[in-house]
C-alpha cells in the first residue's frame, strides 16, 4: 500500500484523483466497530465572566481556527452571543462584487452578532476595509472562524487603527502568541496547551474566570 501510495503522491497528472483511489482501495468491505468524540468543556465562570465584561462596556471579540460551526456553538453556550440576539452568518465571498453584496446585507442587520470565515474577511478587508471594520465594530459580538494565527495578529492590529481604542488579546495557545504581542496588554492562559501564550504576555493567569477581576479591579486601578 505504501509504495502505491507514495507513487501516487508523485504522479504529476491528477494527483489528487490517483491519491484518493489508493486510500479507498484500502478502506474497502470495513465494518464500522465505534464512534469516539472529544468533549471540549467551557473553563469555570466563563458565563459570568463574559456577562461582566459585556456591562462593562468592553466589546468581545472571538477569533478561533475551528470551524464555522463549532464556533457558533461555543459563542452560544459561552453566553458571548445572549439567547435574544440574532447572529449573521457572513456568507463565503471570494471576489469583490461578492463582498460588496454581503456588506450590503449584513448593513442592515440591526444589533446582530457577526460570524465570518477568515478567509471571506481577507477578502472583505482586502477591497472594504474601512467599511468592513466600522459595520463590525458596531456589533455587539464578532466571532471570527477558520482564522490563522497572521490573521489574528492582522485584526488586532486592525481595531487598534480603527477604533484608536486599547486592545486586549486573550489567548492560551502557540497560535495565539502573534495576537497578543500585537495588542495592547497581552494576557496568556496556562493551560492544556502548554506555556507559548503566557510566557509571551504581559500578564499570565491560570483561567479565563480571572480575566475580570484583572480587568475591572486592577485594570480600573492601574488606568
């Protein structure tokens, strides 16, 4: 299997074709035995916490490499996004009349938390950038989904020339590091993904819940 598969891999011509049909040759007359799924639990007090900061006055925003759906159910169990709001799922655009109809849809989309893809949002930013940035910083909520590490660090820096406001970044993996040494107080969280964020912060904490007092006590303190 492995010779076949590696010349496969090799071809020039439909290589792509040649690969799959190798991997289906092998995973042939296969009963299927279990099914096994990984429960990726919300920290303790994210809810309250997130609550907090919303009447605090500070816009949240998530950026995260899962996916689109994945996403949407954490911001909703998270409480990022409250049972009362309405969410518009940013279409998939890839050119500029795309982006420009689905700039126009969402415009009229009052109070709505936005959920964008990373790579329609390049293209978003790309050819609408001012616009694109003053219709999500109006939101409620942004959730932005399928977002490289580049492209964290990008809209970071992003709101911080938009909005000339100060910019937190939150983050407890390697992918985060960019993201918060963009922004203005990099906070890390240790975690099951090892140490990369926090060493890379200005501040480090062990849970998300702490994120509030450190905000609203001695942030409030400290400004």
């Amino acid at each position: 299997f492995e010779s076949r598969y590696n010349s496969a891999k090799l071809s020039v011509q439909d290589r792509a074709l040649k690969v799959s049909a190798v991997v289906e040759s092998l995973e042939r007359d296969m009963e299927l035995l279990c099914l096994t799924g990984v429960e990726d639990k919300l920290q303790a007090d994210v809810r309250p916490t997130l609550e907090l900061l919303r009447n605090a006055g500070i816009k949240v925003w998530m950026l995260t490499g899962d996916k689109l759906e994945t996403a949407e159910c954490i911001a909703k169990s998270s409480r990022l996004v409250s049972r009362t709001q309405t969410i518009h799922v940013f279409k998939q655009v890839s050119n500029r009349a795309e982006a420009h109809l689905e700039l126009n849809a969402f415009r009229r989309k009052n109070d709505s938390a936005l959920i964008i893809r990373g790579d329609s949002m390049e293209v978003c930013l790309k050819y609408y950038e001012h616009e694109f940035m003053e219709l999500a910083c109006q939101c409620p909520a942004v959730i932005i989904c399928r977002c490289s590490p580049t492209q964290k660090a990008e809209v970071v820096r992003l709101i911080k020339q938009h909005t000339h406001r100060r910019c937190a970044a939150i983050g407890d993996g390697g992918n985060d590091v960019s993201m918060i040494q963009a922004a203005d107080a990099g906070i890390g969280i240790v975690g099951k993904e090892g140490k990369q964020a926090s060493l890379a912060a200005d501040f480090s904490i062990t849970q998300f819940k702490h994120v509030g007092k450190l905000l609203v006590v001695h942030g409030r303190n400290s400004y």
